[in-house]
C-alpha cells in the first residue's frame, strides 16, 4: 500500500509560479499546510534561465492602460482583457513585493529601481537585475519561502497522476525518484505550477526538464488545455544549442542584422514599423526566416543564422548590463560580443496555451489551478510580449495559491481509500515499467527524435495544412509505438531512464492536443502563422481552442475571447 | 569532425553493487562539445542506465556539477578540448553517493538554510510604502555574493568540508553575507550568532580553493573572510552598544567593503 501523507495544499512545481503560490497559501492562512512537490530541487526549475526582465509599470510617464493595450495588442487580441487589466494592476505591487524580498534589482543612481525597454512595449517598464533575472527572482522566492515552516518542501519527487475523487481533485500520486517508491499526497486542492513544454521541439532555449508535465497531468483526467497551437519562437537563440540570448540586448539597443549587415527590420517592412528591433516576437522571429529563406542569412554548421550585433554598445554597458549575455556567447558561441556579432536564430521559447484556467487560476475540475506557463489563463493570447510571463508566474501564481486555500477551507477531504487505490494503480504501473528490464523495442532517444522532428515540420514558425495534418498522423503512430518503449534501468534508485520514458509520455500527449489544435486553426494569427491562410480571421477565429482528450483522440471546443476597452484592429506597429 | 574520446564513469548502484565501480565509453564527440554532451550521449545511446543531474545547459542552474579527472566541474560549461583522449567523471567529492554520478544534496540544504538567508526587518514593509531606495554602490556590496547558482562544486574543493563534514562550506557562508551586506537587511546579528557558532567561519582555513573552482566568479572566500571579520566585531560591538542601536551597522560598514577589495587585489 501507498504511504499517505495528507497537506491542505498541494503545489506541483517549485519554479516562480509555484513558490509564489505557496509564499500566498501560508500568507493566506497561516495555518495551512503546503506541500510543495518538485521533481528537480526548486533552485533548479527553468524560471532560473530566463534572462531580461519582468514588466510592471513603475515610471511617472508610464501607465497601467498603456501596459494592458501593449500587451492586448502583442496577444493578436486573443488575450481576455479583464486578465490583463488585472494583471497591469498586480504587476507594480508584485515585483515591489520581491523588492521587499531581497530581489537584486538593478538600480537608477538615485535608487529607485531602473527599468529597460522590451519588445512590443511602448516605454521602459521592464525591471531587471542585470541579465540574470529569472535566477534573481527564483533564489529570491526559493531563499524567502525557507522561512515558511508550513511550505513542506518535496524535492525529486516526481508527480504522475492527480488523484480524482468525485469530479474533483484530492491530491497527487508522486514518485519519489530517490526511492523509487510512489506516495499519495493528498490535498483539499492542488496547483500546477510545472512550466511549459518547450522539450517536444528541437531546438528550443529551455531546459531539459521542460517536458509539459503538468499539461499531461490535468488533460489525461479531463481537463481541457487550451490555445495549444500558439507557440513562441524567441528571435535569437545560439544556432546548435538553442541557449537563449535575451531581448534585453535589443532592449539596451542592440541590431539584427543579415549577412550584408543590413538592418533589415528597418529597412524593410517586417511589420514592426519604427519599432524595429523592438517589435514583438512573432514578427521579429517570421522577419529573420523570411531573410534566410531570401539568401541573405549566413551559413554555419548548424544550419542558416542572422546576426546580433552589440559591438556599437562597447564593453562597459554589456559588461553592466549585459554580462550573462557575454559569458554565453564566449562559452557556448566562441564570440565575444564587445568585438564580434553574436550568431542567432529562431528558437523555441514559450507555450501561450496551456492548462484552461479562469482569472482565479481555477481549472474546471473543482480544486484544481495552474499558474505560470502550464497555464493558459489568456493574458498572452496568440503571442505573449517579452518580460510579462515573469510578472505572470507572481501574479497568477498569488493569486492561485490564495483562491486553492479558499477552495480548500470550503472542501472536505476526498475519499482517503478511493485516493490511495489510485495511488497503489500508480506504484503497480511504475513498477511494472521499471521492472521490464527491456522487453520493448523502441529507444526513448529514438522517439523523442521523430517526436522534435515532426513538431519542427509541423508546427515551426511557419505552417501549412499538409503539413500540420502529416504531424497530427505522425504523432498517433508515436503514441501507439510509445506502449513498445524500451526501459533496460530495473534499479529503484534514481532511475533517470524510467523518469525519462514517463516524461516522453507526457511530451507526446501535449504534441498532440498542440498539433491538432493547430491544424484546426485557418488563420493567422500572432505566432501562429500559415502561407495557406496568411490574414487573421475575427469573424471565424476570434475564440479560444480548447482541447479534450476523449478515448478516441483529442476533441476540440471553442471558448469566448472576453474583450473589453479595445476592440480588435489591424495589428500594425 | 567528431574526435572519439573515452570516457571512464563512475558507476554505483546501491541495489546491484556493494562498491563504485568504473564504466568505460567510447564517445564520437564533436569539436564544440562540452563534457556534459558527452555523458548525455552516453544515456541516449550507448547506456541508458547511466544516471546523472542536468537541465540548463547553460551554466546557471547549477545541477551538472561533477569531478572530472579529478577537478570539480560544472559539466554543461566545461569543454571537452580542455581534456585528452582519456576522461575520468566521478560523483562530485565530500558527498554522499546516491547512484553513479548523483550526489545526495540533504546536508547541503540543511547549511543552506541554516544561515537565514532571507531579508530580516524588525517591522514588515507594505505594498503601499513602494520600493526601498538602495544606491548602485549598496547594491555593489553584496550583488557578487548573491550569484550563487548552488553547483556546490566549492564543497567539492575545500579541504575542511573534507575532514570536517560538519562545515556549513563557503556557499551557505557567502549566501549569509549576502544578506548581511544587504542595505535593506537588518539581520546581520542573527546571522553572526550562527556564524559564531561551531563549524562555521572559524573553520576555514583560509585554503581559497572555493573561489579558485567557482564557476560564477562568487569569490565565497572573501565572503568568508569579511563575514569572520563582522562576526567578531559584531560580538565585541554588543558588550558597548545596546543591541538595538548596534542592530547591523558595523558589520555593512565600508571595512567589509575594503577588506573585499583587499581580497581581489591580493590574487
């Protein structure tokens, strides 16, 4: 039998969304209980690799109408308008929170907190620590939730199912990767909090741990993801690695440039007007492969790239501002941008969809919520802009932990012996795949391949139906030889080989619910981009995907768009 | 282009094995590949067995620390043209060993958290009040300090942490001063209580191996230097001020400041 530990919250992931939540539990309600379940030791998860900063109007020039427009705009107006008004709003006093915290910001002389100009934002507003925000902010949450004794830290443990009772959610079966063994951990509700799923692609900037845990997890069990086929395509990431290069070199003045050192954002129509370099991301990303489809990209040994130069900004303002950037490219580009432009192309970045969420970071399964990149509370829409989805994580990620101890003191327990049953399903499933000891004929390795190579053919910057209809087939046959998997590890120690094979399930549910979502779709509209139907269509289009997952395959809905101040318009910058 | 290299890893099973043993591979490795393709390599597709921590890849979030041919390495950020045909990875040194290259991380966290590391005010800040002011210099003072990516490669070097398990090692320690030096902290004397206690800054031995492996340039000796000095001061402070008035000052002062510059100055 299960071991069962009982919390009156449980919260899975320790990234920003997640230590936020549970920062805003014990804030909440000082007498609950938070588990905080992490298959990597928080100060690990991917908020540490995010680079440029995080948005909140904080100048006496800026104001909260102008953040909530940029951002309706940049979302292609699929983004729901009361979630980003209310996100303009929390957003100042989030990341004054994690001032108060011990967040490094980086400083104006007179000490105020300094702020630098994003993509597809209309003035300054993006607060940074250098270029090593997302680490700044994750140590900061992770170090302040220590003082927490209420937050029960679950490291390693890696989360396989949600235990359902009655239609709503009562915990979750973990397996603790360490022992080996799987444990019940039953909650009154339950966040999601896992990142995104950037690992289905090839050459994407996120870490290997990125593999849409928690988008599986709630749709095996009914719950609608959304807006799945919306994808961000980050401009510059190193060619081979896909390692990221911030926005903030662009933001601090930074060009992009093709191989005859033509700027071509200015000097041709891309779309982004005389924002140039700072237009928002889709744009900019569908600019650099329309250069290199036209000849005038470079060519190295990974492929076709456009260039970033930062020589002109000299080496005081990259070293101050910049420093990361420099230590990447020198390591893993062998350039020193002080004398040489940076190698870049587009790389997978962000998921816009995700877990189908209200305001309140509520699911439609009673007490369960998502915040941060497993969720798709629409504030990005069809493209998020630069610097919001930090701000997001604190402010979703608050805002979920306080409504889950809302649902949770207005919910009894579930059905303890219903709850363990399900979590002894669980053990026997796990074991029964670790103790195959390679029956099967398929390598994880091989598949997680195929997988990257038809999402990127399918799904990339630019799609067309043929294609997007030859991955959504693709990816049946992927599933199908997934039950054929290979796992020769049978040790109950830290078996990364099981973790793996169980992380490639959750990879192939997510590729599907995003490929079909997006077959379906036949407009442009933000990121995602079709040559077969290249304008956007508001009469037909404007509404949300929604996706279920039935026996028979994935089933789409569609959900209303909640406008409001702005009405949708031709997105010109 | 690719150059085979062969790689000898630790292997260590606790429930197949009663000791460490060495595993030996063959790895076509590309020219720009650091040590870390290498062992991924290994994984997916000569032996899937093989357990080892990664994510990033990029050099910051602190999980691929390992020794290689001998020498503590953040594995995702070490070139393999640093080495020769022959590579030698083991579990990271002066820990325990969970599985091959996978050390286990609990007494770690114990030090981690044992230092406070969060801000301390006597009076919580509102919202509403805004942000602190802190000028580029205050921030100066302790954002070095604060780059810790917690790779533990600095346990691995130092040579107390060696004989004495009990030490709370240079990252718990420079993560302490880091909120010591903060402008906005006021629990430097909480912290000194703990950096007086045992197995803690009077430990070291000056031995400056941490700062030479750190791969972020943390510099965590002259945090444990600066903060031996604060400690002191700190105690011989609250025989002649009353606690409250002495409630940090001395140990943020421009000595600790100095005695950083001196550090630097003298490598």
């Amino acid at each position: 039998m299960a071991e069962v530990i009982r919390h009156d919250i449980v919260i899975v992931g320790g990234g920003a969304a997640g230590l936020r939540a549970a920062i805003a539990a014990v804030e909440a309600d000082p007498s609950a209980s938070v588990a905080l379940v992490s298959k990597v030791y928080p100060m690990r998860s991917h908020t540490v690799s995010a680079e440029g900063g995080a948005a909140a109007v904080a100048r006496d020039d800026d104001s909260l109408e102008s953040h909530a427009f940029d951002t309706v705009k940049g979302s292609d107006f699929l983004g729901d308008q009361d979630v980003i008004q209310y996100f303009v709003e929390e957003a100042p006093k989030e990341l004054t929170r994690l001032e108060h915290w011990g967040c490094p910001w980086s400083r104006n002389e007179d000490g105020s907190v300094a702020t630098r100009a994003f993509g597809g934002m209309t003035t300054k507003r993006t607060w940074y620590a250098t270029d090593k925000v997302g680490f700044h902010m994750l140590h900061t949450l992770f170090q302040h939730s220590m003082r927490f004794d209420r937050i029960v830290r679950y490291d390693e443990q890696f989360v396989t199912r949600l235990l359902v009772d009655g239609g709503a959610v009562r915990g979750v079966a973990a397996f603790d990767i360490r022992e080996g063994v799987v444990r019940a951990i039953l909650g009154r509700s339950v966040i999601l909090a896992t990142g995104g799923a950037g690992k289905i692609f090839p050459f994407t900037t996120n870490g290997n741990i990125k593999t849409g845990d928690g988008m599986a997890l709630a749709y095996r069990e009914g719950v609608p993801l959304k807006d799945m086929e919306f994808v961000q395509y980050h401009p510059t990431g190193l060619p081979g690695t896909g390692i990221l290069i911030t926005e903030a070199t662009r933001g601090e003045g930074g060009h992009v440039k093709n191989k005859d050192g033509e700027r071509f954002l200015v000097t041709r129509d891309y779309g982004v007007g005389n924002k140039a370099e700072l237009g928002p991301r889709d744009m900019i990303s569908r600019a650099i492969v329309q250069e290199i489809e036209a000849g005038r990209g470079l060519e190295g040994p990974y492929g076709q790239y456009a260039l970033l130069d930062l020589t002109h900004l000299g080496q005081e303002k990259i070293n101050s501002r910049l420093p990361m950037v420099r230590e990447l490219a020198k390591i893993y580009a062998n350039v020193d941008p002080v004398h040489e432009p940076i190698p870049i192309r587009p790389v997978v970045h962000y998921m816009m969809g995700g877990v189908d969420t209200d305001i309140d970071g509520a699911t439609p399964m009673p007490g369960l919520y998502a915040a941060g990149e497993v969720a798709c509370v629409s504030l990005n829409g069809a493209n998020r802009l630069g610097s919001n989805s930090l701000t997001e994580c604190l402010v979703f990620g608050a805002r979920a932990g306080i409504k889950a101890v809302e649902f949770a003191r207005g919910s009894s327990a579930g059905n303890e012996s219903s709850c363990g049953a399900q979590a002894d399903e669980e053990a026997a499933r796990l074991e029964a795949a670790r103790s195959g000891t390679g029956g099967g004929s398929e390598k994880i390795s091989g598949l997680r391949n195929e997988l990257n190579e038809t999402m990127e053919s399918g799904c990339g910057v630019y799609r067309e139906q043929a294609a997007m209809d030859a991955t959504v087939a693709k990816l049946a046959e992927l599933k199908k030889r997934m039950s054929d998997v290979r796992i020769e590890d049978s040790s109950k120690v830290f078996n990364t080989q099981l973790i793996a094979a169980l992380e490639l399930d959750n990879m192939l549910e997510v590729a599907e619910s995003l490929a079909v979502s997006a077959a379906h779709r036949r407009e442009s509209r933000g990121a995602h981009t079709r040559r077969d139907a290249t304008v956007r269509d508001d009469q037909n289009y404007l509404y949300h995907t929604l996706c279920y997952r039935d026996a028979t395959g994935p089933r789409l809905d569609k959900k209303d768009v909640t406008l409001g101040t702005w009405v949708p318009e031709e997105r010109k910058y | 282009m690719t150059d085979t290299k062969k790689f000898v890893v630790t292997r260590f099973d606790p429930d197949a094995d009663e000791a460490p043993r060495q595993q030996s591979y063959e790895v076509p490795c590309q020219p720009d590949w650091k040590v870390l393709d290498a062992l991924n390599y290994i994984k997916d597709e000569i032996d899937g067995t093989l357990s080892h921590r990664w994510s990033c890849r990029m050099a910051v979030c602190g999980s691929c620390g390992m020794m290689v041919n001998g020498k503590p390495s953040l594995t995702c950020k070490d070139r393999l043209s640093n080495y020769g045909d022959t590579v030698e990875v083991t579990p990271l040194a002066n820990f325990p060993v969970v599985r091959d290259l996978v050390i286990e991380m609990d007494g770690f966290m114990e030090k981690f958290q044992s230092v406070k590391p969060w801000i301390i005010t006597a009076k919580e800040k509102a919202v509403e009040e805004g942000t602190n002011r802190q000028s580029p210099d205050e921030l100066d003072h302790f954002k070095q300090f604060s780059l810790c990516i917690n790779c533990m490669l600095c346990y691995s070097a130092c040579p107390v942490v060696g004989n004495e398990p009990e030490f709370i090692g240079p990252a718990a320690i420079a993560l302490g001063h880091r909120y010591n030096m903060d402008s906005r902290d006021e629990g430097a004397h909480e912290r000194n209580e703990v950096f007086r206690g045992e197995g803690t800054v009077f430990s070291c031995s000056y031995a400056n191996e941490c700062s030479e492996v750190c791969p972020k340039n943390v510099d965590p000796a002259a945090a444990v230097n600066q903060a031996k000095i604060n400690a002191v001061i700190d105690w011989a402070t609250s025989f002649v001020v009353p606690r409250q008035a002495a409630r940090g000052e001395p140990t943020r002062g421009s000595a600790s400041r100095e005695a950083s510059e001196d550090h630097r100055g003298g490598k």
